[in-house]
C-alpha cells in the first residue's frame, strides 16, 4: 500500500471515529455549567500544546507489551498495538481529539439560546430538539470539525513515526515518505509528496474558513 493510501485510511479512521465523539464531547461543553469545567477542557486541549514526541513517546510506553496496559491492550486487539496499524489509529484519535471537539463547541456555543426555547415550547423533546433543530444549525461546525482532524492527520508525524514505526504499506505515511525521500536526496518524490500536502492544506484552509458559524 502506497504511503498516501495508508495516510488516507488512517485520516478516515480518525476522521470517521472523532465526529461524533466531537459532536457529544463539544455540545456538553458548549451548555454544560460545572466547576471542574476548566480542568476538562485543559485535559481534553492538551494535545494541542504538548509537541507531538512527547505525546508519542508516552503512548509508546502505554502500548508497550512490557506494561499491564500494553499487555491488556494485546489481549483485547489480538496483536501488540506498538508499530501496528490499530495502534496508530488508536495515537492519532487522542493527538486530534481536540481538533474535533473545539469548532463543535464553538459551533454549539453560538446558537442562540431562544432558538432551542422555541423547539421546547413548541413541543419538542431534547432529543428532537438535537436532532432536527441543533444539528441543522451546527452543519458548518461538524464540517470544520472533519476537515481539520482529516487534514491534520494527513501531515502528522511524531506520533505517526513513534507509535507507527516505518514499515512500509502498513504504517508508512506520506510525511514519513517525505523525511524518508530527504534522506535519500529524492528532493523530486519529496517535491510531489509535499506540494499534494501543502495543496491539501490550502483548500482545507478554505473550507475551514467558509464554515465558520460566526461568519
């Protein structure tokens, strides 16, 4: 499998797997009043601060078959999750977990509060309210949401070359092909590997900007 086939299967994973957990996580911290508000949302962004060796060297550690977690987490995926596909979905769902909840809290956020009063009044359950009033009115988020943890899982690569390893057709990304083409002095195959990126970007750029709720 080519380095852009297994970064695409990897951003769908992650992609598909992170809306709607953004979805649930971003309208409980849009309405929700608590105290320890504030340490949920620091734990839930960390990733967003932490430089992605570090995030990387300690999933290494969790997934290691020599930790009870690791050894628990062979037991329940059949196969040691160090430098294995599953476990570089499993390291790329919590490295972009914020990039899924944020726009989905923002998007939530900016609803105005008679809006779901009115669907109450008129009848409707929360449930219902969610369903037909709130998720129309929060479309623009759930596409920033997807857009930006598919993106940013295509160029990642600390987590990816940590957790992942290099083998090739299985964990080998393209911005691991990139380094990889670098240091063979391929600047042609790094060229064309990055420019796809960069053109990837641009237009999630794009798509990121026209669906801001606040625009």
């Amino acid at each position: 499998m080519s380095p852009f086939l297994v970064s695409i299967k990897l951003a769908l994973w992650t992609t598909l797997t992170l809306l709607p957990v953004g979805l649930l996580l971003g309208r409980w911290l849009a309405f929700a009043q608590f105290r320890a508000k504030p340490l949920v949302e620091s734990i839930l962004f960390l990733p967003l601060v932490l430089p992605p060796t570090v995030i990387g060297y300690y999933l290494l550690l969790v997934f290691s078959p020599q930790t009870l977690t690791g050894t628990l987490a062979s037991r329940l995926f059949g196969e040691p999750l160090v430098f294995t596909f599953p476990g570089l979905v499993i390291a790329s769902i919590l490295v972009n977990l914020p990039f899924a909840v944020q726009p989905m809290q923002i998007a939530f956020a900016a609803l105005p509060h008679e809006v779901r009063e009115a669907a109450w009044v008129s009848g409707l359950s929360p449930l219902r309210t969610w369903w037909h009033v709130e998720l129309p009115l929060t479309w623009q988020g759930m596409l920033a949401s997807a857009t930006l943890v598919f993106s940013h899982t295509l160029g990642e690569f600390g987590v990816v070359l940590l957790v992942g390893g290099n083998i090739d057709g299985v964990t080998r990304t393209v911005s691991i092909a990139i380094y990889d083409s670098v240091q063979a002095f391929d600047m042609q195959t790094a060229g064309w590997y990055s420019f796809s990126l960069l053109s990837f970007s641009l237009l999630a750029l794009v798509i990121v900007r026209n669906s801001n709720p606040a625009r």
